[in-house]
C-alpha cells in the first residue's frame, strides 16, 4: 500500500491502522498457531497417556505449528515467530534493530495466548490426569506442567543442559541461513514445508536431552502462564532453575550457527562477516562516518550461480519479485 | 467451454449435461474419496485390534482423504469438501451464496456414499469384530460406530466438546486462508499436499477430544448412514446428544478463524471487513441501493506483495490465470 | 533422437539398440525397484519381528517403491508400472494398445527380478526366521511367503477379496487420472511425491483385507519366482486360491476407477467417454470407416481452465512443452 | 566471482581465500550437519530406551541428515556427501578426478567432526546409559558404539554383509541419477526433499541387515572417533572385522548402480556408456591422442524430452542456468 493509498480518506479506518501494526499482528498469529500445534500435541500425547499419539507425534507437531505459524506470517513478517531468529536477521541479514523489541513482544503474547488457549481447551482432561478439580503439579508422575514449556531429562547438569540448547539453536540457524540463500539450494516455495522437516529433524535427533526450547518465545512465555494459573514456583526452580537456559542459549547457540553458515558458505554481501574488517570497523569507528565501506559486488560464485530470473521462478520471498 | 460450444449440435449430449453439473459432481467425489480414506483408516485401525495401524495412522489417513479429495475436486469446485469452508467462502470471499445449498447437499451425498462403501467393504470384518453377524453397537468396547463418526473423549462437556470443535474448525479455515493468500506466503501447486499436513496437524494437536469432526458433512454424513443399517439411536444420544456439535460448531469456528485472519492479516478486498465499515453498510442499506461502494485499490503493501506475474509461476489455480 | 540420428553411422551400436527398448527397459527397471523396496520392507519388517518397522514402515515402503520406480521411469515410459495403469491409458487416454503386451511382459520381468533380489539379499535372515536351512513355508507364524506377495486376511470370502482389491484399484487409477489431468489441480513436477502418499494411503486406508495387490504384475511375478524357489503349492490353493484375485480384480478396478473419473469429471477429448456415443460407435462400425468423428474442440471449462502456459510452469511432462 | 573480482584489492581477504576452499568447505559442514542429525538420532533412541523414538525415527533420522546435509552444501560443492557418490561423478558424468580425494577428505573430516559432537552433547547420558563413568563397550545390551557407525546383524555372514550394502549403494546411486537426469522426470527444486525419501527408503526397506553404511565417510570417520574415545579394538573387529565392508562396498555399489541407470536408461553424453565403444577407446589409446571421438549430438527421444526452458522454470541446480 503506497502512501497516498494509506492516507487516502477512501481507505477505510481499520486498514489504517492495521497497515502500521501487520508486523507483529503476523508475529503473533504465527506465535499463537505454533503454540495451539505444539503444546496442544504435548497436551494430548500426555492426557491421553500415550494412546493418542506418542514422542514422534511431538516431533510432528511442533513441525506442523511452526509450518503453519510461518505460512500464517511469513508473507508479512518473515515468519521468524523466534526472538533468536529475529537476532540474527538484524545481526547478519540486515535487518533493522529497532524492530528487534516489536518482534519480541509480539512473538511473546503470541505464545503467551496459544498457552492460554491450548489450557481452556484442556482443562477437564488436566483435571482428570492430575487427579482432581484444581491440582497443578511440575516434575510427577502425573504432572502437566510438561505440556506448556520444557523440562531437562534428570540426569543433564546444566553445563550439558546449555551444550544441548546451543547445538540445537545452531543448526536451526544455520539450516533456516542455509534454505533461504539465493546461492545455494534455496527452497523458495517449499520454504514452509522445509520448516516442518526441520523441526522434525532437531526434535528427532537434538530434542530428547532438553525438549528443545531453542526459542525464548515459545518456551518463557508459556511458563509464565503456567506460573499465572497455579502451577507454583516449581515452573522457575525445577532442573536447577532450568529455565533461563531456553532464555539464554537460543540466542547464543542462533548467533554461532549463523556465525558457521555466514562465515564458511555464504558470500551475500548483507553479511557483516563479508565486509571488509568483518564489520568491526563498524564499531570501532562508529562515531566517525555514517556507514563504513561495503564492497560492492557480490561474492558468489558467477559461475555457477542461478540468474536473478530463474530464482523468481521458485521463490515467491518478496525480495526476489523487483 | 463457451456458451457457444455447450449448445453446439456437435457437442455430445452427456457434456453438455455434466458441464451444468460439474461443480456438485466435483464435490460429490471428493468427499466420497474423503471419506472411503478418512473412513477406511479408523475402520482399518479398529478392526484389526491396532495391528494394521495406529493413531497416527488415523492423522495421516484423513490428511490423505483430504488431499486425494482436493486433488479430484479442486481445479473444478474449488474442492471445499465442508460447508463451513463453503460458506466461509461465501462470507469472506465473494463466493456465489446462492452455491451454497447445492454444495452442502453435494458434500452430504458424498460422504455418505462413501461411508457406505466403506460399510460394504468391511461387512465381514464388522461382524467378526462385534462379535456376531448383523451386531451392531455404539460405545463398547467391540463397538464399531465410531469408524464412521466422532464421539467425544467420555470426560467431556458439551461445553468442552463445543469449544475443542470451534478451536479445531478456526484453525483449519485461518490455515486455509493464510495457504491461499496470494499476498502471504501462498501454497500455490502444493495446497493439496499442505493440506494433507493441515489436516494431520488437526487430528495431531486437537483431535483427541472430539475426534475433529470439524465438518458437519463428514460427521453427520455418515452418522446418517449408521443409523439407517441398524447401529440404533444411540449414533444420536451417546455423549448427551453430542451428534449436534459437529453440526454447528464447525460453522462457528470456521467463521471465527476466518475472521481472524482477515482482520489482522488480510488485505485483499474480496473481504467485507476491508470494506467501509466492515461490510455492515450492506446490511444496513440492503434495499437502499444494490451495492455499497468498496475501496476499488488493494489494501496490500506495495513494497512486499510479489507481483501477478511471479504469482503465476507458482499457482495453478484458477482465479489468477485471467 | 531423430531417425537420422538413430540410423547414423556415428551413433554407437547400443544406443542405437536401447533407443528401440526404452520404454520396455524403463518399466523392467521401475518395476525392479518397485519390487526391491516393497517386498524388501516386507522382509525386513517380518524377519526382525517387528523390531525394524511396523505396519506403517509397510505402507511407507511401498509408497516409497512406487516413488523411485516412477523416478527412474516416468520420464522414459510414463512409469506405469502396473500393467492396469497401463490398460487403462490405453482405453481412456489413446495410449496405443500395441504397447500394451510389451508394458505387460517387462513389468512382470522386472518385479520377478526385484523378487529374486529382496529373496538372494535376505536368504539367510528367512533360513534363521523359518527355523531351518532351505525350510520355505507358507500362511504359518513362521512362513515368509508373505515377503513377496499378498495373501487375504482369514475371514475374507472370494467375494469380499474381489470387492476389496477392486475398490482399491478404483481408487487407485481415479486418483491417479485426478492428478494428471492438467485441467484439474495436476500434481505437475510433484507427481512422483505424490505417488508416494497415493500408494501411503491405499496401504493405510484400504489395504488390511487383502494387503493391496492392486497389481497384476507386482504380486503374480514374485508368486511365481516364490514358486520357483521352493515355497511349495501353497503359494496358489491359499485363501482359496486367492492369487487369481489379484490377477483380475486390479484390471477391473482400476477399469472401473477411469470410467468414473471420466465420466464426472473429465473434459479432455482423449477419453472416449467424451466423444459422440461414448465411443461406442467406434465398436459398432468399426468396419464402416477407419476413424469414427471425434469432436474436435476441448470439454474444458472455459472461464475456470488454467491457461497452457500457465501449466507449463508447474509441470515438466514432455507434453505440455511444445 | 570473476577471477577480475577475487583478485581484486578491494576483495577483503577471508573471502578471497575462502573463494578457493568453498568445496570442501561445503562437503565438511554438509558431512557435519548429516552427522549431528543421523548420529544424533541412533543417540536418542538408544538412549533413551527406545522412550523417544524408534526404528522409524533413525530412518527417518538419517534423511533428514541427509536433507538438511544437501540444504547445506548443494548448491555450493553438489552435495555429495560421500565418496562413492562423488566416484560415480567422476566416472559417469565428468567431475574432475582431481577433486576425489579433496571431497574425500571433507567429507572424511566433516563426519569425524560431527561425530565428536554428538559424543561431547550425549557424554554423560552414555555414562547413564553404560552404566558407569567412562564405561565404553561394544556389542553389549548396554553399549553405545552403534551410536556412531554401524555393526551388522548377527546371522549375516561376511558374503551377506557385502551383498546387502552392495544392493543398497546400488540403489541409492541409481536413484540419484535417476533424479538428477533432466531427461527424465529430474526432481529440480525438490532434490533434497527427494533425498530424504530415498535414504529413508533405504533405511526401510534395504536397512536392517547391516546399518545401511553405503558411505565410507558416514561409517569410517564416526567409527575411528569411537576408536580415538576408548570404544577399544572391537570396534575393528566386531562381526568378523564387518569394519572394511562399508569401506569398500559402498564403492562397488554406487558405480554398479550407476552403470545400470546409464546403460539402460540414460542419454546424455556425459557418461562414458554412450560413447563409441563405451569410452574403453580412452583407457586403450590414451597415450594416442589427448581425447577420443565423443558423438556430439545427444542420445536423448527428441519428441519426449523437456525444452531447456522448461526444465528451467523447475530447477535451480547450477548447470542449466547458463
């Protein structure tokens, strides 16, 4: 929508408005699918006791709700639905910070509603599983409090809980770095089905040792409802105060596998690490000029690179269309 | 085929009759594929005690009756294969109402003649299973009824059912929007194929309380039929009179999700609520004159969108050939 | 290639000899793998006593079979694979009935290959499951005939085995017309995917009763290779002489499955179903002239059929290309 | 990049040097990532008894390894992953043979890598699972080797074991010319998706006698970190000292598998089978001349294959961009 269209009093009102916020309105959205999937796959292996699905249900369902949460936004806002994913768009890819808090809340109040949702619709069976009208317990037998965020396996130090965390949160990085490079074998229109395989792939062979979190949305912003409706201050102290590794570790293990792809595979130059200095120049003399130095040209391979034209064939990512 | 050619002399007389007809007929057969898979798996599941499959294998064997389904039906119909995605249509998408009864009956048609096929497939192994030739009974367990409609987990209320519909049935109509929408990340020529995922992704992470119907004519469908070869009033009163959920909340859902997504997400004018007062206008001034005024531009943004023509390449269907 | 080409004395001797077998070698090949995946899923899931798959791993394997014979095939020979599929090309959409002998021997060929392979790659594993070296039974706990071709559950009549693997077949060749119509929602370049979840629902939906033969050529050639190698006759008098069911019912089936594609919703003028008299006349005065009047323009709906280049962009079949 | 542009002072240096390594680059961290994942699975479900995943899930596990491996390096090196499939380039479609041991060593290198990190991460859950710190065995209930390489079953004699990775490698090189042949139905944009497939093919349904090695990479790097990290001699010697045979086999074959798709179904005039006396001029008069008569035209069905246009609008692979 231009300007003159947004500002147009032929726009109607609500169009207005929904033009500045599309951003975090699909980030939410996406937010809230991928936790309506994803607990609510957790919820119904768990009150089910295993009869109606079982671990690789859970490895399906969280690929089907990041699918569709990146199918609901990803046309809009990218679909990162992922803070530590928005990270290292604006460390590597160019995007711009000061949308990185936007992204963030809305990813939070997203998964923060999809909890709530997947709770109301479960409540009687929680009741019954827990064995009676109002119990909420975390780390029995009989507990739920599994279904909303995640819990380390017993044996795992926290040494090895944050290892797990930054293993996972690195391939996730360096495999979403790795479908969206023009250079390499994109995805293009697959790029959501990819997503399911992907998530798949990390809970099925990374997920057992810590669940996975590998975001701070999808695993923060349910505890923290879990800690609203009564399951106690168990949700912040179980597993040696666990929960502030899927807060932490997503970022940094994100940040090392787009690190690995960026400076190993890639040669776009919206990557600092293809700058000269690596972009440190940037920093250190940050006051000096408004932008430092960037190469001009591209560092691909001319070659063996795909022409501008063939890509637009397969790609329906915005960026290629111009 | 023009008008010209289907009164033609030349033309074979069954073309030009099925050409007046090719919608229903569409319908008719996708949902007869649907059910004669959707059916089949639980009939397959149960009867063979579990051995010849699982629940997962029920996910999976909808998703396949949707996506052969939509395959059957959906250059020609448009392959809704539900009334709550046919009137969603019509609500949201400017699809003809006066459809909408012919599709319903359709959808209705079909599923019962494949619920009866599938009746007619398994006769031998229903009667070895309830152990007796000609037995038929709903809720125990050497039932069979429940091969071909839902019944609520027994812990449920009918507000809990209704609800666990209405969240199933959202989802499925905000996902189909968000796959369809030329203006986000649209599935193009793999909708039949995320559709598939879709649907599993229903009976995954919502399906265990209900059963996700989701879908007054594959539920009520072939609940018709059991009644008619002798399963007896209980397909109507089991779970307190649950069979009327499927009825309606599907069609409550679905309206809510799709509400949703063009609220927040979608930009398209085909939908009144991106027209001058959501659309009310019409209702309002219904005989004032035939049609409100619409904001004739696009609501999309301009720099995103990916244009027509890159659309093309990736979409098969129909409306955006022209 | 050319018959100049062909016929120059600079072409190498055996591509001027393979030029004339393609297809022939094509579908021996496809069938080949079709075999060694399918019945060596079979084998494997039956030797390790479930420990190294499932009844899913069965129906995926197939799937998979079908996915990779109509790789290495479809390009070649159309990757029938099927010698009903085949039939009904050559009734429904002028594939030349001369073809059809030869399709027919190198599909059996090949499946008899695949057969031989899965049995010398497995001898061992059958010697140590049967419980002796050289000991080859039939319909025990301990047999392996199983392995290689289908045999009917117990309580099955002739009649039910006939109904089933005809329903199986229809569904089969419906849905495979559904996906190649290109005025329909053509699977396009996915088609072999999408064989994979066609064959994936068939076994999943419809195949418990009799284990989904669907193929003259899949289950008749291994029968006669497990014969061959000492299974006994029991390979023929079980379930009633069953192995003829599936020599027949698939060609009936699948017979059965193209008229009601074609009849409801096919337009294209390939089909005799869309010709003045349904073709009949063609039967009845076939002496009278050499080619009964076919009308000459498309059935296709005008407003609603995607445009042929259009098509082109999402199908690679030879075809469409011109 | 131009040599003009590498050279180029302008150029930072890290990419100027990294421009000569891309290669093997790509192979090491697609052999990582294949690693991390498939490694990864056998990890959990051994682990965790079975708890998180099963025979499926390490089928399933090593595609996904291999996809996301592909994702990784495909459109940089091929993607090849493994020795034998480079072999197969160099035989039949003209890679360069100076480039065999380079990839080697990648993917020799990216495999041990890999493996040293699914130890570190899983460490303490193997001292769990061994029963005691430090306790490493092999072919024990208790033991962890099998984790990291493969080990084959216990009837199999050596014959066996050969035989079973032959016919695995086989099919695994056949199908990926099968899917790589433009002439054929190529899988273009899909490619790595389709990998997923075939090597769960492989897992289901050619498996479960010996591991499906097919890779010396994937087995031997893996198997001499186990070696480094107090696995002790047996991992040489378990299975009559099985350890060579995923060393050699996998060799013998992919160029078997190789040389059927090319001498039965394949046209183009890369490959040495459809040169005049199938190249074997070349090794005869090699000293003669610098090259032998190739055929210029291509051996491909005129009608039947695909435009190069066409094929465009659905692969992106890097040689039919030119």
């Amino acid at each position: 929508m231009t300007d003159a269209i947004v500002h147009s009093p032929e726009t109607p009102l609500w169009p207005r408005i929904r033009h500045q916020l599309r951003e975090p309105f699909a980030e939410f959205w996406g937010c809230l699918i991928l936790i309506l999937l994803g607990d609510g796959v957790v919820a119904q292996v768990t009150l089910s006791g295993g009869k109606n699905g079982d671990y690789q249900s859970i490895s399906w369902g969280w690929g089907l709700g990041v699918m569709f949460g990146v199918y609901a936004a990803g046309g809009i806002s990218g679909g990162h639905l992922n803070p530590a994913v928005t990270l290292c768009s604006c460390i590597y890819r160019g995007f711009p910070w000061r949308k990185f808090p936007i992204y963030l809340v809305a990813q939070l109040l997203g998964c923060m509603t999809g909890a709530a949702l997947v709770y109301g619709n479960h409540r009687s069976a929680i009741d019954v599983f827990e064995g009676g009208k109002g119990i909420r317990t975390v780390g029995l037998p009989t507990s739920t409090a599994g279904i909303f965020c995640t819990y380390p396996a017993e044996f795992m130090s926290t040494t090895g809980q944050f290892f797990s965390e930054v293993i996972a949160s690195a391939v996730l990085q360096f495999a979403i770095f790795a479908i969206n490079d023009q250079k390499n074998l994109a995805a293009g229109p697959l790029a959501p089905l990819i997503l399911f395989f992907l998530i798949f792939a990390i809970g099925a062979c990374l997920g057992w040792e810590t669940g996975y979190a590998i975001n701070l949305a999808r695993d923060f912003g349910p505890r923290l409802v879990t800690a609203m409706i009564g399951y106690g201050s168990k949700v912040w102290t179980t597993g040696n105060y666990y929960f502030w590794v899927p807060i932490i570790a997503p970022f940094i293990g994100a940040a090392l596998g787009g690190f690995f792809y960026d400076l190993f595979l890639y040669t776009g130059d919206e990557s600092p690490l293809n700058w000269p200095y690596m972009g440190f120049d940037r920093i250190f003399y940050l006051l000096g000029k408004k932008e430092a130095p960037r190469i001009e040209h591209d560092m691909g391979m001319v070659e063996e690179a795909p022409s501008k034209e063939e890509i637009a064939h397969f790609s329906n990512s915005p960026n290629v269309s111009s």
